[in-house]
C-alpha cells in the first residue's frame, strides 16, 4: 500500500513527501481582453460645472415611472425610452478599464440616474424611488443606501414603511451588511416601539438559516439597545432543541445569561447552567458547542473550574462510554494544567485508553492525555506534541 | 433495527455535515486506487488555468458581476495578488489600466470607494491599496495620496476607538483591521488612529477564544484573522488570550482536511487562509504565548507577574509602522499546529477548479474571492515548516509537484512578500510624521457621529 491511511479509510490524506517532480512551467498569457463581451468602453467625461449637474426632470421622472411598472409586468425592450438622457451620469470607467462589468441596460440606467441625484445632492421623492430601484439591482451598493438614510431624514418619511422595504429586500438577500446597517438605524430611530417588530423579524431570517450571522448580531443590539428579554432564554433552549450542534445559539445562550438584566448574570445562573450543559454534553459528547459552553461558565476563573466535581465527572463518564473522547481528555488536559488532582478512579480510566503498544507507564498523566490524543485525534497531532511541550513542571 | 430511521433524527446541522462528508470523501475515495505518478497528477495546481481565468475577470465581467459593483477594487486585488502569488509578472499597460481604474475609486478627500464615484470605504480602501502595492511599480505606490487618506481613517474613527467602515457606516473588527492596515503598510500609523482599538478587540474575543465582528457575537474566522492581524500590528497581542484563541482556531480543522469558520459550520475554502494565517500568525507569537501559559498554570503565577508587558510601555510614535516588519524577523516556532498536508489536499483537491479558479467546496461554483484566498491558504501552508520566510521551504513541506509551490505571502497583510518590502522601503522615507495634518479638534473628526 503506497498511501499511509494516516487518519480515516474515508478520509486518506497523502503525506508531504509523495513529490515526483516535474519541469512544467506555465505559459504567458495574454492580457489583452477577450472578444466575447465587444463592447466599447464607456468615454465620458464628468462634469465639472456645477450648472450642469441639474438633471432632466421629464425624462428622470418618466424612467422611475416605468421602471415601477416594470417590477410587476414584463420587460419590454427599454432601447426606445433611451434617447436623450440630459442629465443622467455615466460613470467614468476610464479610457481602458479593468474590472469591468457588463451591464444590463437597465442596471446601467439606473445608476446613471441615481448618480445623478446623487452628485446634485436632490433629496427628493423620487431619488428615494431611485434608491429603492438601485438597491433592488445591488443591495451591496453602501453608497445608495447611505443617500436613502439621507433622504428619508429630509423628506422625515414614514419608517415604518422603510422597515417593509428593507423586509422586501431581505426576502432576496439576508447575508449583507448593509441591509442590516440600514435596519438598525431605522431601529435605532424608533425606539422601543420597533423592539417587539425586530425581534420578530430577527426570528423569521433566522427561521430560515438559524445561523445567519448578522441576524444574530442584529437581534442582540435590539436587545441591548431596546429590550425585550423576557422570552430569550426560552427562544435558545427551543433552537437548542432543535438543533443541539447550532453554536448560534449556544452563543445567543451565552450573550442572555451574561448578559440580560432579567437574570442576574453569570454568577447567578452558573449552577444550573452546568447541569444544562452536562445533559447535552451526555447526549452528544462528539459535540464541541457545549464544551466550549461549559468553559466560558467559567471563564476567568479556573479555581472553580477544577473544584467543580460535575466537570471532572462528565469527563470521566464519557471516557467510559467508549464515545468520542477527544473534547473530554482535551478538558482534563486543561484541569490537570490548572492543579486539578484527579481521583484514582478518573487515573485508572485514563490510563486504561493508552494503546497497548505505548508502554511508558511513568508518564505524567497529563502528558498520557496527550499522546493518547496524538493518536486518536491525528489531525491536530501537532497541537496535541506542543501542549505537551507547555504542560507545567509539577504536573509532569 | 429499532426506532425511526437514523437520518430522520439528524439534525440541520449533521445532515448538512454528512452531505459534505460524503462529497469529499468521494473524492479522496480516488486517491487510494492510483498509483503514486498519478498522485502527482491528481494534485497539481493548474497555474495556466487560474492565471487565464483571472487575467480574463481582470478585463472583462459578466453582468452577473454586478452585485459586486460596489467592490470593484476587491475584484482587482483578488485577482492581481492571485496572479502574484502564482508568480506571474503583469503587462506594463495592464498595470497602468489598473493604476488608472484605481485613480477613479480614490476619493479627493481621501480613501477609495467601490468603484468611480462611490463614498469612500474602508473594505476598498484595503483593496485598493493592496492592489497598488501588488503592482508595486512607482507610478502606483506614488498613486495612493497618503495624507488624504490618513485624514479619512481618522474621520472614520469612533469615539469609542473603534472604525466605522463608512461614513456613519457600521463599526467591527473588519474596520479596525482595515484601517490598521492601510495605516501601517503606508507608514502612516500613529498612536491617534491606535487609540482604545486594543480594548474594542479584546472585548470581541468571545468565551469560545476566537474572536467575533463585535462584543457578544459568535466566534468567527474572518473577524479572528482581523483581531489578531490588528493587534499583532498595533503591539497589544499579549493582551488576548491566546491559549484560548490557539485551542478554538485548531478545532476548526475538520475530517475534510479543510477549515471551517465557527463551531460546527462547514467546510471552507476561503478560511484555508482566514484560520490557517491565524495558526501561522501564533507560530511567531511564541514567547508571548508561553508567558501567558506561565501565568494561567498552577504555582506559576508570582513569576508571570513580573513579566514586563509589551503593551505597558506603549511603543513611541515613529516605531508604530513597523510592527508589520519586525514581525517578520521573529522566527516562525516549531511547525503547524494544524495538519498542513491534509489543508493543501482539501484545497488542490475539494476547491481548485480544473478549468480555472477555486471554490468554497464541493457542489459550488468558482469565484474570485475564493480563488484568492484558496491560494493565500495555501501559500500560507506551503511556508509553515520554514522558521524564516524568506528562504524556500523543503520539498516536503509542498504537497503534490515542487512547481506547486507559490510566492511566500507576508502574513499580517496578505500582500506577497518580496511586494511588501518594495512598498516599506518605498514609502520608510516619509513616515506619518513628515504629513501635515490638522489635529483631531481641527479636522473635528470626532464629531461626524456624535
């Protein structure tokens, strides 16, 4: 067999050293463009006289018409209602331009005419419209969002309806960071009244991908910001129990009894958190979240840490269930760090999952932890060799 | 058999789990019956076809492109520091194009937006800037106005000390990253824009030890690669907690070979580099990491407290800047924490894309986000046995043919190497110091926001 089966039969990695040499250098490429996008660069220039910025308000006004009728019927072919633009601002790509787009018609269109309101700074409704329409084409677009903010704090337009319109776009699109910025200033100047809105809407994405990032980060400022903790707890246990692997929602978890003013904090709830945690660490010890979990309890203080018996117990128990063990030793590594001493009986647990062929019997048990380690967890064999090399002197 | 099915009572997150499994074992299942000259085949990397697939989006994008219209100095640095890292030189009139393009972007009143036109941000900023020096002709690195632009990080400065990406534009880690970077790779960072952004940091690492985009969010690879880079940059590393950071960070390496972004996620190309520079980034943190180690063990805390912190004193102004080099001069201890070889196979094998370009994993399709940060990762694995960067790393440390091998990358930056010391001799001449720039009451940078 010339393939080590270093880890899995599932996974067979190949080591370093399988190279067979070969001469092969690539070959220069060309960098002139390619021919299947012929179209000729924009030539344009911007205009520097403030005068012109004015744009022609017939044809903007008829382009935002039609493109609001648009957005329910048919496309028709917008090349007729193109002539005679006065007003709308190419953008200026340059004689020869690198990274450029083909553009739809209608995504060029409409930017050229937002740029145009834009530029002249017309905080009008119909460069709200304009806004909706570029966002709707590239809601990644932080420049047109940041006009809108501008807008509707001039025309001091209705929110609740700005919330709607984000609802709409989100429905698109739920990963960006600018729908999420724009949400929390539209929040942000609500107040309390959009809490109970925010966290439902929160609810709904996360209904969706129950690890959306910048929902979770969302729903957190709603509730820092504006409240609404009654229910957290409750909402993290039922995403726990839906998915005991969402580390989601093991962190919501850990945000709410850190931090909630209704609980009391970290002190407070510490005893039956463990329990919480220990279940779930039973019911699925190959489970990373609920031993991260399980330390950030308690986090800062390692005294606690090694004196709470239901650490060491549940590390014990698992080690004599024959299931996954590496979360377990890689927790008694750090206790026995730290100056836990462990009883005879975790001793003899440990020392009874050595490999038969590892015959070193005055190794510190700490340092059994890790070459037992080396070998059931191959991947982080290295990790496992320097945490070795840091065990300290007494422990040894 | 008893009881209901066995998939019927997985969940979301384990059913999602097996299905890449599966995938990627299927795939590796081929390794195990070709013989060892088709090994070599197998895991080539298809430098002709990665370079024509970038250098094809350097000109020209499809109109699907255009959700990243706001990102156009992005498209530009994934490409150029792709087609960098594979070794290729660029065309004189492409470069000047591209010095042209990013002229556009760059704001009169400093920074660059995401394409002509646009508010200046700090992501393209970043971009933008990396692109120039992956050029690295005089006519870019002369392009980028350095006094404008540390103007502009500093109106984007909170009170708090923390950046917003954008004028009253959102504030996390990614900000303070990009803004330190900039900062430091122009030679431009002074202790104004360093202010209180070590505490901002600190405050996002979470209970799990990676870092996350703001106080109380998940952990995540992205923001733990910007936290670090961050502080290692400013001189405050020592004060995360890096034991804990190490011992998240490795376990994010999974059966797959690749690395995942948080706990119990999937696998991902891209955090090949966003969590493998964050281990290779702790190979030279070594003396700090060990202090720390000293003070959490037992009977071992009186001496740790008289170890003399290298934030405590502060570095002097001047020296700020240089944080990014002198790192480099520290040597890269011991070998990877993670599995090097099993990284470079995930990525040759689950994201590289015959016809060009790499992707997330198996299933999607190829971008060029993915593509530059396929290879960054893999830059960044080729390197990690060598204790200095600047010298070639051994045959074995290169999974696959030698000719595998990339352009070692400089790790804080993400720019390639023998770039970035171009760009700080090129701009060693004129630190922060010789800019003019009106002090923070008179720009009133503090008060754009409240």
């Amino acid at each position: 067999m010339f393939i080590p089966l270093k880890h899995t039969t599932k996974f067979p990695y190949l080591p370093l050293s399988t190279i067979i040499p070969q001469s092969k250098r690539p070959t220069k490429i060309n960098s002139a463009p390619p021919s299947e996008y012929p179209i000729p660069p924009p030539k344009t220039v911007f205009p520097t006289n403030r005068s012109d910025l004015s744009i022609d308000d017939a044809k903007c006004d008829v382009f935002i018409g039609r493109r609001r009728r648009l957005r329910g019927g048919e496309a028709p072919d917008l090349h007729e209602e193109r002539v005679g633009r006065r007003g709308a601002r190419p953008q200026d790509d340059g004689p020869n331009p690198v990274v450029q787009i083909v553009y739809t018609r209608e995504f060029r269109e409409t930017m050229d005419y937002f740029r145009a309101v834009y530029i002249s700074d017309e905080r009008s409704p119909r460069s709200l419209g304009l806004t909706a329409e570029a966002i709707e084409l590239n809601p990644a677009n932080y420049t047109v969002w940041h006009f809108r903010r501008l807008v509707l704090e001039t025309l001091n337009s209705n929110l609740q309806d700005e919330l709607k319109f984000i609802e709409s776009v989100a429905a698109k699109i739920s990963k960006n960071y600018q729908i999420w910025h724009h949400r929390r200033w539209v929040a942000e100047k609500l107040g309390t009244e959009a809490t109970s809105a925010e966290l439902i809407f929160t609810k709904k994405i996360l209904s969706l991908d129950a690890k959306n990032y910048h929902a979770w980060s969302h729903r957190q400022w709603v509730l820092r910001a504006l409240g609404g903790w009654e229910d957290e707890l409750d909402y993290c246990c039922q995403l726990i129990e839906d998915d005991i692997f969402n580390n989601s929602a093991w962190n919501q978890r850990y945000f709410v009894i850190t931090r909630s003013p209704l609980l009391g904090g970290l002190q407070a709830m510490r005893d039956s958190e463990v329990d919480y945690t220990i279940e779930a660490i039973s019911l699925h010890p190959e489970n990373e979240s609920p031993w991260r979990y399980l330390r950030g309890l308690y986090k800062g203080d390692t005294v606690t840490l090694t004196s709470d018996p239901r650490v060491s117990n549940i590390c014990n128990k698992v080690l004599k269930s024959n299931r996954s063990h590496v979360f377990a030793l890689n927790m008694l590594l750090d206790l026995l760090c730290y100056g836990f001493v462990p009883c005879e009986e975790l001793r003899i647990t440990i020392n009874a999952l050595k490999s038969s062929g590892s015959d070193s019997p005055d190794l510190g048990l700490a340092s059994t932890i890790c070459s037992i380690l080396e070998s059931v967890d191959p991947m982080r064999s290295n990790y496992w060799a320097w945490r070795r090399t840091n065990i300290p002197f007494q422990v040894c | 058999m008893e009881g209901p099915p066995r998939m019927s009572r997985l969940t979301v997150t384990q059913n999602e789990q097996a299905k890449v499994e599966d995938k990627v074992s299927d795939i590796y299942r081929v390794l195990v019956n070709v013989s060892p000259r088709a090994h070599s085949l197998i895991l080539e990397l298809w430098r002709d076809k990665h370079v024509e697939f970038l250098m094809r989006g350097l000109r020209m994008l499809a109109p699907s492109y255009h959700v990243l219209d706001a990102n156009r100095p992005w498209l530009c640095y994934w490409m150029l520091h792709s087609i960098a890292q594979l070794g290729e030189s660029f065309d004189p009139q492409l470069e000047e194009d591209v010095v042209d393009f990013l002229s556009r972007c760059q704001d009169p009143n400093g920074g660059y937006g995401g394409g002509p036109g646009q508010m200046p941000h700090l992501a393209t900023t970043y971009a933008a800037v990396n692109s120039l020096i992956t050029l690295g002709s005089e006519k870019a690195l002369m392009s980028i106005n350095r006094e404008k632009l540390c103007l502009f990080l500093l109106r984007m400065k909170d009170s708090s000390g923390a950046f917003r990406m954008h004028d009253a534009g959102e504030m996390d880690v990614r900000a303070s990253y990009t803004a330190i970077s900039v900062a430091s790779i122009l030679n431009i960072l002074d202790s104004e824009m360093v202010k209180n952004i070590g505490t901002f940091i600190v405050s996002c690492q979470t209970y799990e030890g990676g870092i996350a985009g703001e106080p109380n969010s998940e952990a995540h690879g992205g923001y733990t690669f910007c936290g670090l880079a961050t502080m290692i940059l400013i001189g405050e590393a020592d004060r995360l907690d890096l034991p804990s950071l190490i011992d998240w960070a490795v376990f994010r390496q999974g059966v797959e070979g690749g690395l995942q972004g948080r706990t119990n996620k999937l696998v991902d190309g891209c955090y090949s580099f966003w969590q493998g520079a964050v281990l290779g980034l702790m190979q030279r943190l070594a003396s700090i990491i060990s202090g720390q180690l000293r003070s959490l063990y037992v009977n071992e805390k009186q001496d740790a407290d008289n170890k003399t912190s290298v934030s405590a004193s502060g570095p002097s102004e001047g020296e700020l800047s240089s944080n990014g080099f002198s790192f480099l001069k520290t040597p890269s201890e011991g070998g990877p924490l993670y599995d090097s070889s099993a990284l470079q196979q995930y990525i040759l094998l689950c994201s590289q894309v015959l016809e060009g370009g790499f992707k997330d994993k198996p299933g999607k399709y190829r971008d060029h986000y993915h593509t530059c940060y396929c290879l960054s990762g893999l830059s960044v694995c080729q390197y990690s046995w060598s204790r200095d960067v600047n010298n070639p790393p051994l045959p074995t440390a290169v999974l696959g043919p030698y000719e595998n091998l990339l352009e070692p990358v400089h790790p804080l930056f993400n720019v390639v190497l023998d770039r970035y010391y171009k760009a700080h001799e090129f701009y060693a001449g004129s630190p922060s110091a010789n800019l003019t720039k009106p002090s923070m009451e008179e720009s009133g940078v503090m008060n754009f926001d409240g």
